[in-house]
C-alpha cells in the first residue's frame, strides 16, 4: 500500500499511468510483475469516464472556477463523478492473469473490500448485479450510494478503482448527476454516523480488507 495523502488528480493519474504500462511492458517481457494499491484524496475535481453523459455535468465552467475544481476526461468505464477532500481514492494496478481473476471477479472483490471496511464500522452496505458500486438501504425509502468504482482493464493490468465518501462535502456532487443516476443519495460515513470520521484508520482497514481479499501482503 502506498499513501500518496492529499494529490492533484493529474499527478496521481500520471502516476498510475506510469504504473500501469510498466506492468504491461513488463509482462510482455517474461518480467515478474508486483501489484500496488494507492490510497489518495484529491482536491476537488470532476471525471468524465468514456461512457459519461455530457448533460450530468450540472456546473457551469464559472461556478466551477469558483470552486477551484478542475474537470477531466478520462480512460475507466462510467459516467462522472466528483473527488475530493474527505473522500478515500483507491487505485489496485493489479495483474488479474496472476491473481487468476476476470474483471467481473475483480470489481466483485473490490465492493467486498468496500462492504468488509465499511462493516468494521457498523455500517451495512451492499452490491448490486445490475449497479456498480455499494449502496445502502436498497429497496427502502432513502436508497443512497457510499461509494463509486471505475476501472480500465487492458492486458489484464487494471487502473482507476474506488471512489468512497469517508468525509466528504456531499454538496458537491449537486453539480453533477452522480454516476448518472438522477434518483439516488449520495451519503458518507460521516453523515451515516454523524461524526467525523479519522481517515487514518478507513485507510488501514481498507488495506487489511484488500490485502485479505485479494491474498497480498499487508
């Protein structure tokens, strides 16, 4: 694990990119290839996955210079969605072809890790079949989102991940269609428990949920 603490996002893509194609290039060459997971927080910003609606960006160009958030278009699947302060980012640039896992296994065992942390602090939440990402409450009244995923998959290497709301400003993602789904909450940890919640240790459990799901080091 790797804590890259507060980062602008075209650094910590950047980094991942480098990542990435050193992955690739290495597995091309018969060169064993190891798996890293950085934890991150942006500063506000906006991403376009490659299927994103261009009409669920809801701010104009001014009210986001207000904010100070920089817009992206970027290469993982999904519509947009927002990063920012009080959000835990995760990136596994992992090899599924050594993990021995297809990329529906992989997104399933990245919920699981989202679910298992998100459980040590007593929060139920769960994944759907026909919805990336966790959510609470389906099927009730106030069905809400706790956290996002998108990833980009080539070769077998993967990128991008998790998006999860530990302390975030939720009146952000009014400037957006969250994921493109108009009729469902966002939420966070924070709000759910009503208290701020202390990053330090989301991070170290979500380590330990990954390290013990995917079967790495810790």
């Amino acid at each position: 694990m790797q804590d890259l603490g507060s980062m602008p996002y075209r650094e910590a893509w950047d980094r991942q990119l480098k990542l990435f194609h050193q992955k690739i290039e290495n597995k091309k060459n018969g060169v064993p290839v190891t798996h890293d997971l950085l934890f991150v927080e942006h500063p506000h910003v906006y991403t376009f996955g490659k299927s994103a609606e261009k009409n669920n960006m809801l701010a104009t160009p001014e009210m986001l210079r207000n904010i100070g958030a920089e817009v992206y278009e970027i290469e993982r699947g999904g519509d947009i969605t927002y990063h920012g302060p009080g959000q835990l980012v995760v990136y596994p640039i992992f090899d599924l072809e050594q993990l021995q896992m297809g990329v529906k296994s992989f997104v399933q065992a990245v919920e699981m890790s989202i679910i298992q942390t998100l459980k040590t602090f007593e929060i139920d939440a769960v994944a759907l079949d026909d919805r990336i990402g966790v959510w609470m409450d389906v099927g009730g009244k106030r069905e809400r989102k706790i956290a996002a995923i998108g990833i980009k998959c080539s070769r077998f290497v993967t990128m991008h991940g998790l998006a999860m709301n530990v302390n975030t400003d939720l009146s952000m993602f009014g400037n957006i269609v969250p994921c493109g789904i108009p009729d469902k909450e966002v939420t966070s940890m924070k709000k759910e428990l009503n208290r701020q919640i202390d990053m330090e240790v989301v991070k170290n459990e979500m380590g330990k949920q990954f390290a013990h799901i995917f079967g790495l080091k810790y």
